[in-house]
C-alpha cells in the first residue's frame, strides 16, 4: 500500500492539512468553524489516504488551543467587544429616554398652550358677552330715561350719576383735600330731585309730563330752565 508506518504517515498527513486549512482563515472563524475545518480535513484525507488501504468515514478536531498571549490577547479583544456592546447599548438607551422625555415635554407644553388659548376664548368670549349685555342694559336705560323726562333733562341726569360714580374713586386719592366744579352742587341737586320725581306717582299723560317739567325747574341749578319755555 505504498506505507510503512500507516499511523505516523495519518498523524503527519492530518497535522499537515490541518495547518494547510488553518492558514487560511482568521482565527475569530477558525474557533467558530470547527465543522467546516472537520469536513475539509476528512476530504483531503480521504483522498491521500485511499491508496493506503485506508477508508477515512469521520474526521474531527477536539480543540483549538492557541498559545497563552493569543489566548490573552483574544480574552482582551473579546472584553472590549463586550463593553463595546455594553456601551452602544447603554447609549441606544439613553438617546431613546432623552427622546420620550422631549416628547412628553413637548405634548405637554402643546396641551398646556392648547387650553390657555381656549381659556382665552372662553374669556374674551365672556367679556364680550358682557359688555353687550351692559351696553344693552344702558341703551334701554336711556331711552326710558330719555322718554319720561323733556328735552336736555336725561343728559343732567347722566351726568349726575358720572358725578356719584366718581366720587368714591376721588376720595380715594392720597390727597386731603378734594375740590369739586362749582357745577357739582347743582348737578347733585338736580338728580335728587329727578329722582324724586321719577319716584313720585303720576295722574295720566298730561299730569306727568306737567309734573315732569315742574319737577325739572324747581331741581334745576339757577339759569338753567326747561328749553321748551313751559
């Protein structure tokens, strides 16, 4: 079978292909491919081994040990991957907490703008509501106002209302002395006595519009009577 010593020529044949199948692969894959350095040896071994009057069915490497500073420097390289992963992890972490944070924070200011802006318009809304009403209310006024007193005595009359409306505002001030519009007395004299008036009972349309204007000349500030001369 053209061998002499069969099991050294296997040993050194095995040896000599396994370098051969090493050298040509790193050594991350030469620790991973175990099946594949297995079925590659058994192919080429097969073949040699044929004429030998040797049938090889099986082939397989039990380990791989690299001497001790590749060892290390693997255990080194495989440490930093670690904590490479670790670190990319870590980050992927916090980007995406950063990113829910900025999100809440954002939803939650748009919420916030979202009922100011409807607080607004409920407010506005009211205030305009308001005043309507208000300028409703003082319309009617002064057109009932308007209607039971002769002509020029609804404008006293307002005026007399500015003038008890302003006073609390006047004292008020830090001053202690206040003056007054040698006009006020009179004004405030005459919106008694309109009142007064408005107050009093009246005998019919003829009687009242009468006692109107009686009530007006008598309430009046001197030299400012009735314009229609009654």
């Amino acid at each position: 079978y053209a061998v002499q010593n069969l099991p050294y020529a296997l040993e050194t044949l095995t040896r000599t292909t396994l370098r051969n199948i090493v050298g040509e692969m790193e050594l991350d894959s030469t620790l991973a491919s175990r099946d594949e350095i297995n079925n590659r040896m058994r192919e080429f071994i097969e073949g040699a081994a044929i004429g030998w009057g040797v049938d090889v069915t099986r082939v397989e490497l039990q380990a791989i040990e690299p001497p001790r500073d590749i060892q290390q420097s693997m255990e080194l390289q495989m440490r930093a991957e670690r904590e490479r992963r670790a670190a990319v992890t870590n980050a992927e972490a916090t980007k995406r907490a950063a990113i829910l944070e900025a999100e809440g924070v954002r939803e939650s200011q748009v919420l916030r703008a979202q009922g100011e802006a409807d607080a607004a318009v409920l407010r506005a809304t009211g205030l305009a509501e308001a005043r309507l009403a208000m300028a409703q209310a003082e319309a009617e006024a002064l057109r009932r106002i308007g209607a039971a007193m002769p002509d020029g005595q609804a404008a006293m009359y307002l005026l007399g209302q500015k003038y008890l409306e302003a006073l609390p505002l006047i004292a008020q001030g830090k001053g202690t002395t206040v003056f007054l519009p040698s006009e006020a007395s009179g004004v405030m004299g005459a919106l008694g006595g309109l009142r007064a008036m408005l107050q009093a009972p009246t005998g019919g349309a003829d009687g009242s519009a009468a006692s109107v204007r009686s009530a007006a000349s008598r309430t009046l500030p001197a030299g400012e009577g009735p314009r229609d001369g009654s």
